[in-house]
C-alpha cells in the first residue's frame, strides 16, 4: 500500500497529479515533468534530515496512485498531505493509505499529532476527514496554528488526530472485530 519514495514513480505519479482534479489541492505544485523529479529528489533529501515523512501511495499491484506526506516535522507533529489521481477517486485508497500512515507515524516514528490543513472549498477532502473517527476538527481548539496558517484569510479548516485518539480507535475496532467473530464462531 505505500512505499519510500523513488525517482522510478515520477512519471506515472506526474500524469495523475497534473490532472485538474487533483492539482490545485496538491501541496508540492510541479508545472513539468522535470520539475517534479526535482521536488521529488528534494523530498528524498528532505526526509534524510528528519524534516518530512513521505510515501508513494500503490495499488494492489504496485503501480504509484499518489503520495501521502507529513509536511513541517517538529515538536512530534507535522501536516499531512495526501493526494490520490482521479482514476482512484471513491475506491477506499485514501482511507487504507491514510491507516497504514497513521501506524507507521504514531507507532514508529514517535510523532504525537498529525494536523491537516484543508482548504473550505476542498469538499471531497473535508467530507474525507469528517469520515475518521480519530480526527478532530481543530479551528477552536488549536486556534494559534489556525489563526498561523489562516493568515492571508480565511481559507482552511484544521483537523488534528492525536496518536492516543487513533490508537484507541483501533484497539476499539480490534475489539468489535474479535466480537463479531466470537459471534460467528458460537
């Protein structure tokens, strides 16, 4: 489902980001092809110092469908940025990347919380993050990093997950699943 990044994806990863579905909600904009293998160098580099976390984001088969990043590292938190091409839109993609992120984030990689910054006109991502049950939305909570990252005006929303909220939510799911199968097995 995800891998470490590598300059071989840039070209299937560089039709699907340039599509007007998925561009103008990208973090990292790449006008050519050249320029998206250097900004994808650039995040390889950029992990190496501890600065980002970033995935290639495949199918079942292995082929690059997108990325999924935690952006600005610091203080055991970053912003999360993911992206799928349109041709995966609506299949369950986001959602598994997302899962399998969250595991590798929380439980290897010692970060506490994951924020995600979502534009209000992003209905789909907005929709996307109202759907988890680990994650919060932030605007009132969290208002010092809403009013930084809202300082140009009024353009994002803030969600947060915290590693205690998704671990819950998973030993919770891992119950009803043990349940149900209890339930089945009787």
């Amino acid at each position: 489902m995800l891998k470490k990044r590598d300059v071989a994806d840039c070209h299937a990863l560089y039709e699907l980001l340039v599509d007007p579905a998925v561009f103008p909600f990208v973090r990292q904009k790449a006008d050519s092809y050249d320029e998206f293998v250097f900004l994808t160098k650039q995040t390889i580099e950029a992990e190496e110092r501890g600065e980002l976390i970033s995935r290639t984001i495949v199918d079942e088969w292995g082929a690059p469908i997108g990325t999924i990043n935690l952006f600005d590292v610091s203080d055991q938190s970053g912003f999360l940025g993911t992206w799928v091409g349109k041709p995966y839109f609506g299949k369950g993609y986001n959602k598994l990347a997302k899962d399998a992120f969250f595991e590798e984030l929380f439980f290897t990689c010692d970060i506490q919380t994951v924020f995600m910054r979502i534009r209000k006109e992003n209905i789909r991502s907005y929709m996307a993050a109202n759907k988890l049950p680990y994650c919060t939305l932030a605007n009132e909570i969290r208002q010092d990093i809403y009013n930084k990252i809202n300082k140009d005006g009024d353009i994002y929303n803030l969600f947060q997950i915290e590693k205690d909220q998704y671990h819950l939510h998973m030993m919770r799911t891992q119950q009803q699943s043990l349940d149900e199968f209890d339930v089945k097995e009787a």
